[in-house]
C-alpha cells in the first residue's frame, strides 16, 4: 500500500463552501465575519452542512490525508498577537495546524504550544505541535488559542489562511465551527497568561518504606494544586505532595485550579523505594528480610521529627556547654 503525502501545496481546490455566522465577541477582538472556505483536500470525503462538518477517509489506502478550509482572501495581519477560533469537536478527536500564505506558507512547527480551553469543563489543554499538528481531544467544546510569536516568521499581509485537519486512512472526524476572530495583545491576555505560566513537578516520586516522602508542587500564585481523586497513601496540601507507607505503585493524578476554576491536569509516576529493592535485567529483586527488619527497627532515625528534635536536642546541649564553659573560665580568671 502507498503512503499518501501531505503536501498542502498541491492539494487540490474543490469549492467554496460556508459562511461563519456572526455572534458576541469581547470588545477589543475583531471577529473575521463573512468567511468563504474552499477545501482543499487529498481524496477526502467532506460532508458540510452550514458550518459542521464531517472527514471521511474510509476505504482510502494506507497513509495520512490532508484536509484544509482556506480562505482565500487578502488580509492584513500586522501586529496580531493571535487567532482564536471557536470549535466543537465530535467524538474523535482531531490534529490541527493553521497555514498563513502569501510569497511562500507559514504554518506552527513541532514544538510550538497552543492553548485549547474546554469552557464546558473548564480544563485548559496546552497542545504542544508534534508531527505538523495539534491535538484536539474529543467532545472538546471551546476555544482554540494560536499564538503568532510562536511562527517561525512574522504575520503581515497575506493572501490566505486556513485551518487544516490530518487523519488516517478508514477514520471519520468532525467538528463545528463557530467564530474566528483575531485578537491584540491586549485581547490576549488571558491566553498569553495560560502559555507562560510554569508548572515545575516532579516526573516520579518514591513510596517510602518508614515515615513520609514530600515533594513540592512549585506553579502560579493564582491557584492551587488538588488530587484529580481520593488517592491511597497519598494527599497533596498547600501545594506539597506527601506519600507514606501505603501508597502503591502506579501513577498520581492531579490539577492545577486556577482562583477563576480553570484547571491543568497532571500525572506523577509512583516507585518503590530504591531501597527496597534493586532489579536485574528489570526483575525485582527483594533485599534480604533482615535488611528490610533493620530499616524498619530503626526507622525512627529517618523519621522527620525526630530528626527535627535531635537537631534541637543537639542545639540546646551545645549552648550548655557554651555557658557552662565561660562560668569555669570566668572563676578561674577571678
């Protein structure tokens, strides 16, 4: 079976299709009103009625095809800090990319992030472009966010632009489209916002085998971090994981909420402590039962408050013999 290549370029152009209907857009966004998209497409089947529309690959061969509703009309995007569109996504989800095209195309390369915000469930995606495209979950309900400072090249004056849609072969898509509106950096605000803000969490985290292990969750002061479920073994408060004995392998499934309740979700790995066992050629090997009664005879000495007290302990006994010192060198000078 021939792979099919996705060479928008020499896609072929079908017809004009639809008109995006005009609804209530925040102040400062310019809503692109009266769009006519023509397709261009490689060997898709496309059902549209008004601005639903359905990709059929079904019965095509082995390989991904291309879909793109272009606008071919010129406009000027100078000065644009990012597109926004409005979509409804059926119960597949679907890869996107944008394309802006005047002496040569531009679209969002790998590695670039885009903000998908469900406003139904309030979780905020943040898509990271692999392959030439973004992923859209399924039964997502909301607004797409691409930020222009992540193109290789700056957005002016352009001939077209378009949204495009990658799928295999044998698998039907479909989405709704309901407005598209440019936005400046004021208006971008809020999304610009979701793309900056930093997450530091740690990738895994060690089930302890006496005591406690505690990881801190560092992110935006506009929030705070939550379990996404009742979790054994494991709680996260004030923004800081804490395990014990009784969590089990596996994985923590957790959030970011923002003040406003839009949320980001994450997952942390659950491991064994590495001493608890080592592995050969990936096999668990237990350490000896009298090493495991050792660690956990003398357990306390790992424990965190008594550590803390020992600490004090030590403290105050240098601080005795401090003063006890000086009273002996102060009678013997007298």
């Amino acid at each position: 079976m021939s792979s099919m290549k996705t060479n928008i370029s020499s896609a072929l152009v079908i017809l004009a299709s639809m008109v995006l209907c005009s609804l209530p857009i925040h102040a400062h966004e310019k809503q692109l009103t009266n769009v006519s998209f023509k397709y261009w497409k490689q060997g898709t089947t496309i059902n549209a009625a008004q601005n639903s529309y359905s990709l059929s690959t079904v019965g095509l061969e082995d390989g991904y095809y291309t879909t793109t509703l272009a606008n071919e009309r010129a406009r000027d995007f100078t000065g644009v800090a990012g597109m926004k569109i409005e979509l409804k996504v059926a119960d597949q989800e679907i890869r996107v990319n944008l394309i802006f095209g005047s002496d040569t195309a531009v679209v969002f390369e790998d590695g670039s992030v885009m903000i998908a915000l469900d406003e139904v469930t309030g979780e905020i995606h943040r898509s990271v472009a692999a392959f030439g495209t973004f992923t859209v979950p399924a039964y997502f309900s909301g607004t797409l966010y691409f930020p222009f400072d992540a193109l290789k090249s700056n957005i002016g004056k352009i001939d077209y632009w378009g949204l495009t849609i990658v799928q295999e072969e044998d698998t039907v898509v479909g989405f709704t489209f309901e407005t598209v509106s440019i936005l400046d950096l004021e208006d971008a605000v809020e999304y610009q916002t979701y793309l900056q803000d930093q997450f530091i969490l740690p990738t895994s985290v060690q089930i302890p085998v006496v005591g406690e292990s505690i990881a801190i969750l560092k992110g935006p002061t506009t929030g705070e971090y939550r379990l996404d479920s009742t979790t054994q073994g494991v709680t996260i408060e004030k923004n800081k994981m804490t395990l014990t004995t009784e969590a089990i392998k596996g994985s923590i499934d957790y959030r970011f909420t923002y003040d406003d309740g839009r949320f980001v979700r994450f997952s942390t790995n659950v491991v064994p402590s590495w001493i608890v066992g080592v592995e050969n050629q990936g096999i668990p090997i237990a350490l000896p039962v009298k090493s495991i009664n050792l660690i956990q005879r003398f357990g306390i000495l790992v424990d965190n408050s008594f550590m803390h007290g020992l600490r004090l302990g030590i403290g105050i006994i240098a601080l005795l013999f401090i003063v006890f010192y000086r009273f002996i060198r102060s009678k013997e000078g007298n």
